[in-house]
C-alpha cells in the first residue's frame, strides 16, 4: 500500500515567495497582491501526480490517489501511513484489547483545527458517521470502514446510528470492529476516516466535484 499523502487549493501568506514556490514541487496557476505590505500569492491549484488535478476535496468521496494526495496537505487522520508502510499516531495514539476487536483511541491534547477549534473524539465519532451516510452517498465509506460494526447497516439506513462508535470522554474515542483484521488501522487510515471539524462541514453539501469547504 503506498503512502498516502494530502493537498488543496489554498491561498497562502508567502514572505519568501520563491522559497515557498520551491517547496511545493508542483505546478500551477494563480495571482499576486499586496496586503499590510506583505506579497500574497493566491494559488489556483496544488497540480500533483504529473499535474493532474483532485477531482474532489471531499474525503468522503476520494477514490483515486491524486484526490487522496491533495487532501493529505489539508486534513489530518487518526491514524495515518508512514513510507515503510507502518501505521503511526497522527491525531491519536491507541490501545487494542485482547479479544483485537475493540480500539480506544486517545486524542492529541493539542490537536486543533486550523481555525484553532480543539479536536475532540466526537469529532472523529462525527466525521467517521458522516462518510458513512446514506446522505453522503460515499463510493468508497463502506469498504475502508466496513470493518466497524454496524457501520454496513447504517450506510444502507437500516439504523440510525453507528454502533460500533462510542465516545468516551472529549479525547476517547472506542471503536469495535466486528471481527480481529490486521489491516484494520491501514483501512482507518484512508481519507474516509479524516476528522473533520463539524462546525465548519455539517452544513456544507457532500459533492464528488468542487471544493466543498468553501461552497
């Protein structure tokens, strides 16, 4: 499985514009102003994977890699894959317990979204069940989160909820899957499971095309 990394159209505050240009190692369009005397470089497009575009910036509907990339610049996971295709903490550390079906993960005490939101465990319970919703009509939710029970019985809206999600306290979340897998935490670590801040997404149209975040 290769690692899967994360990328937007953003606009970005740049001092050293052509150091920052350097960095991103891609291409693309885009304009320059001036505000409070400092160059603002606004980028059109993040062009990655030899230049081809993300197709959406919902991690609900990411269902080829370059999408996949572009995200991983902007969202951040409860788990996520390191280039030796080791899964490692990114927003939580975790435990197992013995039967290998119940996880318990503990949030970063100084997790916080970009708009300085804390990130909490009902966050992830949140954005995990969004994928998941008939509503969201996700492609690809039930594959990578299939394993967590109940999780096939409410994206076909059979139940109301997601059973195999609990919140245990503002940094604990448990999830039970419904069987030991090995690969479980790989799965979890798909854009799918990216924590999302409800305050800013639970309005916003779920959509396979377009930057759902601004719209």
């Amino acid at each position: 499985m290769s690692v899967h990394k994360r990328l937007v159209a953003v606009t970005i505050l740049i001092v050293l514009v052509p150091l920052a240009l350097s960095a991103c190692g891609g291409s693309g369009t885009g304009s320059t102003s001036v505000s409070a005397g400092l160059p603002i470089l606004t980028l059109d497009y993040f062009a990655g994977a030899g230049g081809a575009l993300a197709k959406t910036l919902d991690p609900a509907q990411v269902t080829d890699s370059t999408a996949a990339d572009t995200i991983a610049l902007v969202n951040a996971n409860l788990v996520h894959i390191l280039p030796n295709n080791r899964v490692a903490p990114d927003l939580a550390t975790w435990t197992v317990d013995s039967s290998r079906t119940v996880y318990t993960f503990t949030m970063r005490p100084n997790a916080r979204f970009a708009n300085g939101h804390r990130v909490t465990a009902e966050d992830a319970a949140w954005s995990i069940t969004r994928a998941l919703a008939p509503a969201t009509a996700s492609p690809v939710a039930e594959s990578y989160l299939g394993l967590i029970r109940g999780a096939s019985a409410y994206s076909t809206g059979k139940v109301q909820s997601v059973s195999g999600l609990k919140v245990l306290g503002k940094r604990t979340l448990q999830i039970t899957i419904t069987q030991p897998a090995a690969y479980f935490l790989m799965t979890l670590s798909y854009p799918t499971a990216d924590v999302l801040d409800p305050a800013v997404v639970r309005h916003k149209p779920a959509g396979a095309t377009g930057n759902f975040l601004t719209q």
